[in-house]
C-alpha cells in the first residue's frame, strides 16, 4: 500500500485516558481517512482507482455522508457504480459468470477506509513495540489506560510475538500490563452486568443500580470495538 496519510503521534494517544487506546486511534485513522476521501483524494486519480475498485462499507458511507460535501459523495458513487456496471454485471439473458459472483461478493464487504485503517494501526503498533521497549514514561501511560477492548487485545498479542514485535526480555512486562487492562476491564462488566440482571428482581425494586445502567451497551463496546447508538 502507498505511505500514509496518517499523522497521528503515538503519545497524544497514550497521554489521554478513557476506553480503549486503540480504538481511539482506529478513530482518529478513521476521521483522517473519511476526510481525506471526500476531500483531497477527490483529485488524486490513483486514489480514485483504488476506491471506485474496493467501495466502502456501510458504516464508512454513513460517514462520508454525513461529512462530506454532497457533490464529492456523489462523484465518488458514479465511478463505483461504473466499476460495478463494467466488472460484475451481465447484459441482457447472459448468466452471471463464477467470476462476477465473486466479484459481487468482495464488492460487498470491501471498504477502502477499513483496509486504510488496518494498515496503519499495524504500522503504529511498530512505533508502540518501540516506545515500549525504549521509554518508562510509556509503560506508565499504558498501565493508566481504562483498558484495552477485546479485539485490540487479540491486535496487540498477535503483533507483539510477530517480527518487530516486543522483544523477549519485556514480554513478561507487557503481558502483565495488557492481561490487566483486558482482563480487570471484563471482571468489571461482569460485575456490572451481572449486578444488573439482579435489579430485575423485584425484591431489589428501588435498589441501587450502582454503576449497572449501561453495563450491556459498555460490554457491546469491549466485544466489537463499537459503541452502541444511544438506545431510547
Ligand atoms: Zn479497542
Ligand atoms: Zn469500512
């Protein structure tokens, strides 16, 4: 993939504390990107290619949409909707080719932003892996993370035993750290969650609902990274 447009020091991050450190970064990468498409990209032919090929999902056009000017979503959709015409659509009574089917199916679940965003989070980590290698200060801004979701647990543990990963004389160090961030985080929604099943009981009706209330919408957001629409 070509360099990044992502200018995101990896400090800034770590210096705040609230959620996920990595999903704040997946959405800073995610803004950046949804701007970046409907605006400058929009007269960079090269980029246009690539995203009239892979499309974008629907989470990522709900963004673009409700960001970006109007013209700019609508130039984007007319050179996918044309890729689309000339890959994947048969003429007339012509039968779909095995080809086109797939065709259908990858332009259903790819998304220009989501690969974007993949890559630079990997690219990132690399500058993680060594900031915690080389800086004190930084383990410190980790181990005060609220935690660290589900997804970016798994994320961090496959990219810290990969090449340029952690090294070995501080794997010790960051499972303890990362363990506790996941892990206390999910002792915690279970608490709650489970403390919110009891309040159903109407022995306990007019109890405290302590830190309960939106324990399921909290652990929706550590299993899929996502927050969840306000709920009415
Ligand atoms: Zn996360
Ligand atoms: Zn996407």
């Amino acid at each position: 993939m070509k360099e990044t447009i992502c200018t995101i020091p990896i400090n800034d991050i770590f210096n705040e504390v609230g959620g996920c450190p990595i999903c704040r970064m997946r959405d800073l990468i995610e803004k950046q990107y949804v701007e970046y498409i409907t605006g400058a990209a929009m007269m960079a032919p090269n980029i246009r290619v690539i995203t009239n090929e892979k499309g974008f999902c629907h989470h990522h056009y709900e963004m673009m949409l409700s960001s970006g000017p109007k013209l700019s979503n609508a130039l984007l959709m007319q050179t996918r909707l044309q890729f689309i015409q000339d890959k994947m659509m048969p003429k007339g009574s012509a039968k779909p080719s095995k080809a086109q089917l797939d065709n259908i199916k990858n332009a259903r679940s790819s998304c220009y932003v989501c690969d974007r965003i993949e890559f630079d989070i990997n690219h990132l980590l690399r500058t993680f892996f060594v900031q915690f290698a080389e800086d004190p200060n930084f383990r410190e801004l980790l181990k005060k993370q609220e935690y660290i979701c589900l997804n970016h647990y798994e994320l961090l543990h496959r990219g810290a035993v990969a090449k340029g990963g952690i090294k070995s004389k501080d794997m010790k160090a960051f499972c303890e750290i990362t363990n506790a961030l996941c892990r206390n985080y999910l002792d915690t929604l279970y608490g709650d969650v489970t403390h919110f099943t009891t309040m159903f009981d109407y022995r306990n009706a007019g109890g405290d609902w302590k830190n309960s209330k939106d324990s399921v919408e909290r652990s929706v957001k550590f299993l899929t990274s996502k927050d969840v629409e306000e709920i009415k």
